[in-house]
C-alpha cells in the first residue's frame, strides 16, 4: 500500500502515554508511516520497545549517542508532513511555547518550519491544566498559525479525580490528523 504520510509522534511522561499503543495502530492500519520519539519521562510510563513493534521504526530518545552523530533533531523535522504531540505535558507545554530545546522532543518541534502541521493533545491533573502559567503557555501555542491544540477532555483522570486533563481519545486524534493532513496548505 502506498504510504499515505509520514507521522512523527511525540510522546511525554503521562499516564496516558499507553493510550499512544492505539493511536499508532490506527495511524499504521490506515497506511501511513509513522515514527516515535519519546522524552526520558517518557520511557518511565511505557517501553519503547512496545513502539518499535507497532511501528516497525526505530525509536527515537536521545539526542547524543555514540553510535548516532547525526543531528537528528533535524532529519526527523525534515522527515515528518505532521507532528503529533501525545500526551503533551505541562513541562514540555511550557517548555515547547518557550522554545527551549533541551531534548530531542523539544529540539524537534523547534526546529519544524511553519509548513508542518503539529498536533498538540495536553493531559495533565486538573490543577496543573487550570495553573495560570500553563494557560499563558497554551495561549502563546494556540497564536502560533501551525499548531492545532485539542484540549483535554473532563472525566476521571489517573489521580482518581473528576475533572479537566484527560487526553483527548486516540480516536480523535486521529480523525485531528487525518483532517489537517488533508486540508490544502496554505
Ligand atoms: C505517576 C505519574 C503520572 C504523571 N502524569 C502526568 C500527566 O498526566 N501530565 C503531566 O503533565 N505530568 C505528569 N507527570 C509528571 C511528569 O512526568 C513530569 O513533569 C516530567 O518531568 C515530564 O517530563 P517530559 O515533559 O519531559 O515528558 C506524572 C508523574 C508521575 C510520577
């Protein structure tokens, strides 16, 4: 089958970062092709190795290693028609709308020009989603004409809470992707 475009996700250290295992079989049962990155925090929730199955890719984690001098951060910006950000924490929240670029994850969305799509899905605990800092960091995201954010959704979250921070579902994610993958670039 024709691959129908390359998908790069970015995966941070949430709870719902194992949600990431059915977004990723949607995205290759449906034809394209798709890498994975992952922050350290990130690793600590799920395996990597569960992603190098699904996707038949390598997994990317680290920006310096022996074996690796390339600069990867920019072949993998190079690489992707969409970025998709999932789960998307408050550190790498605020970090990615201050530009810092302190890991492959952040170094990568960076370095996308503002012809590539990137697709932020936050989840977090209600209270980081509500601090104030975070929405004067999502507000600087949401201005920039590239970035498309689906909230969070309300319901019970990991801290056995009802409240606002659950990662939009892989489902919809999808259905995002699909829609900004086919919209006429402008
Ligand atoms: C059990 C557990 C669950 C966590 N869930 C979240 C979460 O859903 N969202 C979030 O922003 N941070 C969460 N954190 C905190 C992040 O893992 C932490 O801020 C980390 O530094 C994020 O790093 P990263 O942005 O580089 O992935 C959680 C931490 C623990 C121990």
């Amino acid at each position: 089958m024709k691959k129908k475009g390359n998908i790069l996700i970015g995966i941070c250290g949430g709870i719902a970062a194992y949600k990431i295992c059915q977004l990723v079989r949607l995205l290759v049962k449906n034809g394209y092709l798709v890498k994975v990155m992952m922050t350290p925090a990130a690793t600590e929730f799920i395996r990597p190795l569960v992603f190098k199955e699904l996707t038949g890719q390598p997994v990317y984690q680290k920006m310096f290693s022996l074996g690796n001098q390339d600069a990867q951060h920019i072949s993998l910006s190079e690489w992707a028609d969409l970025a998709i950000i999932a789960p998307l924490s408050a550190n790498t929240l605020s970090k990615v709308a201050c530009g810092i670029c302190d890991n492959l994850l952040t170094s990568v969305v960076c370095a996308l020009t503002s012809s590539k799509p990137v697709l932020l899905a936050p989840a977090m605990n209600e209270g980081m989603w509500k601090n104030p800092l975070i929405q004067e960091n999502l507000f600087r995201l949401k201005k920039i004409k590239n970035y498309t954010v689906l909230s969070p959704e309300r319901g019970e979250l990991a801290c056995k809470t009802i409240g606002i921070g659950r990662m939009a579902e892989p489902g919809k994610i999808y259905k995002k992707a699909e829609a900004i993958l086919k919209k006429p670039k402008s």
